[in-house]
C-alpha cells in the first residue's frame, strides 16, 4: 500500500540540517495525523539503519499501547510485514524486533529513572505536553548508540507529537522563543488532513469554544494569558539590562530554603529593571549572599535590599532575622547594604496589582522590564495561575512538584520580584 503523505507529515520526516542529533516536533490538531506519522518515521529508521535501537514512550502506559503501538502494528500490516517472519512483537519485553535486528521499546515515562541504562538511536515521545521536561532532558543524554559502520549519513533522532500547550511550557520555550538549529516545530492543523471523514472539523467547530477550536484543531497557539496572574506582560517588557556598577543595586527576597530566589534590580524614579536572578536549591541565606558577592564583586554603588518582610522574623533554625544574616554577610565582602523592607506584607493581591500596574499601566506605559537571564522570574510571568474561577493563587502542591520539578520554582521568583514593587509603588485596594 503507498502513502501520501500531508505536507506537515512530510516536513516532519524530512531533516533540513547536517547536526548530529535531530529534534522535531510535530504540534497538531486532534485527529491532524501526528500518530501516523511518528510511528511511520520509527519504522522507516528501523529498516534504514539495521540494528538500530529506538525507544517509544508516552507519560503513561495505556497511550503508549492502545494507540501508538497500534499504528505500528497498522503500519506493519499495511506494508504487508508479517508478524514470525519480518518482524516479532513480545509482550513480556514490549518490544518489537525486525528482522535486520533493529528494535522498539515501547515504555511509559512515568518512572523516567528505570530508563537510565539505555542507549538509543531514536525516541519518539507521544503527546509531547504531557511530559516534564526534566524527562526531555533525560531523554536527550540516551542518544549514544554506538552508530554501526555501514548506517550512512545516521543522525541521533529525537521527535514527538503534541497538541499546542494551553500554557506556555517546556515545548513552546524549546522550539519556538529560542529554538536551537536542529530543533523544528512543525503545526498541523486538523483542517489539513484529507483522510478524516467529511465534516469532522465543522463537527469540532460545533462543540468546542472558539479559543478551544483555535488551539486544539487549528494547532495555533492559545490566548496563553487567560487566568494569568501576571496579566499584558508582552515583548516590550523584555530587555537586554546592562548591570551598572555604579547604580543603585536592589536585592529582592523571598526566603524560601528552597528554592531560595532573589532578584536584582536596578530602578528609576518610575521604573524598575530585573537584571539578573539568585535561585538557588536547598541553600541558606549565608549561601546565597555569597553567590551575589562571587557573581558582583566590585559594585560601587549602593546595595539596597529589599523582600518579605516576614524574612525579618527569626527563623526556627537561626537566631538571627534573614536580613541580619545579609546585613553581617555583606558586610564581610565589603558591602555596607540598606535593608528597605515593610513593617508587615501587604496583602498578595495588591502587591500583584502593583506589579501588574509597572508591567503596563492604564494609559498603556511600561515601567518593568525583565532581562532574558531571569529566566525563573520569565517562567512565573507566563505560567503563574489562578485557581480555576477564583482569585486564589495556584501554587504547585507537593505532589504536583514531586511529578514535575519545574514547578517548584512557579510563586517564590514572582514573590521576591514583587516586593520591590509593592515597597516603592505600592497600590491600596
Ligand atoms: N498520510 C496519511 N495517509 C492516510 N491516512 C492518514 C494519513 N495521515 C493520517 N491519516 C489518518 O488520519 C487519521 C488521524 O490520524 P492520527 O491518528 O495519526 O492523528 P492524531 O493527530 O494522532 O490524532 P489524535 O489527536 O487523536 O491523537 C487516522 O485514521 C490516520 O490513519
Ligand atoms: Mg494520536
């Protein structure tokens, strides 16, 4: 049986480039072909290069049998393979093996930690979004199969298949704010695909809501700041930020053991301007006021700190406040800082409204600006939510954060970035 493929899928199989290692991915639609052709371009690898060893995955089980390796076994039978002779599939190994001794893993990423041993030519991840990215990563450190003498022109593939993120996440920073090279995104809307039955897109278009249609059939992205905490943060907001030595410098806390994030600002009468960030995993405040001094040595200016002002209660582990401890640090490379904090927090909401309000204020004026290094603080600006229907915060609960470590550094950058604001700009609701 021959194939046509849609040009999304055919861009898909396609490698535009010369690196080692090949990462794509295919953003459609439901029902825009991403299935087909991911397990289309596993097979073709399988009998391109002999003896290649691939690895296809999805965040759970189920997905990874009921649907992906279902597609295999219908590409198989469609290219008339036959099950003993060309290829065996075994249930017990969940593998499948061609008869050239290339193989498949089929596994879920659950528990990404059991996959470490291997060493793989190719992975293809179902649903993409559904996966942490600290899996990605992982992921990406498997890629070293030895290659074999006779495979021409092999290239290390990594390439998955998603519908867009309602949020901006992993996916939409990976491959397309700052893409590298050998990474490419390829939108497949539904609409494209000519082999769904007739009228399956106006069916759609009846059902979902206009922004559902848009991102989960059309593969656009979504109206990503519905919900957001952190409301009209656009491009402009985002600035390169020359650190000047002999301006003011703030220091911005929020003391959270970990991860402990401190922002670092410079600031006009009116504006303000996030430099660089200190987030740093289970450290103390000692520890972070050192890597300030290590990263900013020689400042001449002022160093004005400012942060939560519950920092200035003792903890349980120390005798002395967080900001004694900056105070006596500091003071030790040198640096005479002036602790500038509120006698108690305002509450949540009017420090974000403040926040808000230097982001872009009625009359349209920015007056905050970001430098791309804080990456954190830039993570907790596009992905910080309230609570479905409410005005409460969504914090990361432990589980979710035990899932997916990415989010326990969402609430504590926006924290610590915003008390500066509330301190010199404050707003009353
Ligand atoms: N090039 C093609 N030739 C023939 N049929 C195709 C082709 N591409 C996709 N199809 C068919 O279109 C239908 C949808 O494709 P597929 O299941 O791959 O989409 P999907 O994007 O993975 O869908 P979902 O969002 O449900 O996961 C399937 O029946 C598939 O066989
Ligand atoms: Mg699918």
């Amino acid at each position: 049986m021959e194939y046509k493929l849609l040009k999304a899928q055919r861009e898909f199989l396609e490698i535009p480039h010369n690196y080692t290692l090949d990462v794509a991915v295919y953003q459609g639609g439901y029902g825009s072909g991403k299935t087909f052709a991911g397990s289309l371009l596993g097979i073709l690898l399988c009998m391109k290069f002999p003896g290649i060893r691939g690895l296809v995955g999805a965040q759970t089980y189920t997905l990874v049998r009921d649907t992906t390796l279902q597609t295999y076994l219908e590409h198989l039978d469609n290219m008339n393979f036959q099950e003993g002779v060309d290829y065996e599939w075994s249930s017990t190994l969940q593998k499948l093996v061609f008869r050239n001794t290339s193989e498949i893993l089929f596994r879920h990423f659950d528990e990404p930690n059991k996959l470490k041993s291997l060493n793989l030519g190719f992975v293809e991840i179902e649903e993409m979004s559904d996966i942490p990215y600290e899996t990605f990563k992982m992921l990406l450190g498997r890629m070293r199969q030895q290659p074999k003498k006779e495979w021409k022109n092999f290239t290390y593939r990594i390439f998955g298949h998603t519908n867009p993120e309602p949020q901006k996440g992993w996916i939409y920073k990976t491959f397309m704010q700052n893409p590298a090279p050998n990474y490419r995104l390829i939108t497949a809307p539904t609409t494209q695909n000519i082999y769904l039955p007739e009228g399956f897109c106006e069916e759609l278009k009846k059902i979902y809501d206009e922004q559902y249609y848009k991102i989960f059939v059309l593969a656009q992205n979504g109206e990503y700041n519905t919900g957001l905490v952190i409301k009209d943060f656009t491009e402009e907001n985002i600035k390169e930020i020359n650190y000047q030595n002999d301006c003011d410098l703030h220091i911005s806390c929020d003391f959270n053991v970990d991860p402990m994030c401190w922002v670092l600002a410079h600031k006009t009468e009116e504006k303000v301007f996030y430099f660089d960030e200190i987030v740093l995993e289970n450290t103390t405040t000692a520890k972070a006021c050192e890597e300030f001094c290590r990263r900013y040595p020689n400042h001449k200016g002022a160093i004005i700190v400012n942060g939560d002002a519950s920092g200035d209660n003792r903890s349980c582990t120390s005798e002395y406040t967080n900001y004694v401890i900056i105070k006596k640090k500091l003071l030790q490379y040198g640096y005479d800082a002036d602790i500038k904090i509120k006698a108690f927090n305002p509450p949540i909401k009017n420090r974000i409204a403040a926040f808000n309000s230097k982001i872009r204020n009625a009359n349209g004026e920015v007056c905050l600006y970001v430098d791309r290094k804080c990456e954190k603080l830039l993570y907790n600006i596009y992905n910080l939510k309230y609570k479905e229907g409410t005005s409460r915060i969504d914090i990361p609960a432990y589980t979710q954060i035990k899932q997916n470590k990415e989010l326990k550094f969402l609430s504590h950058p926006i924290d610590a970035a915003s008390y500066l604001v509330d301190f010199y700009w404050p707003i009353t609701l």
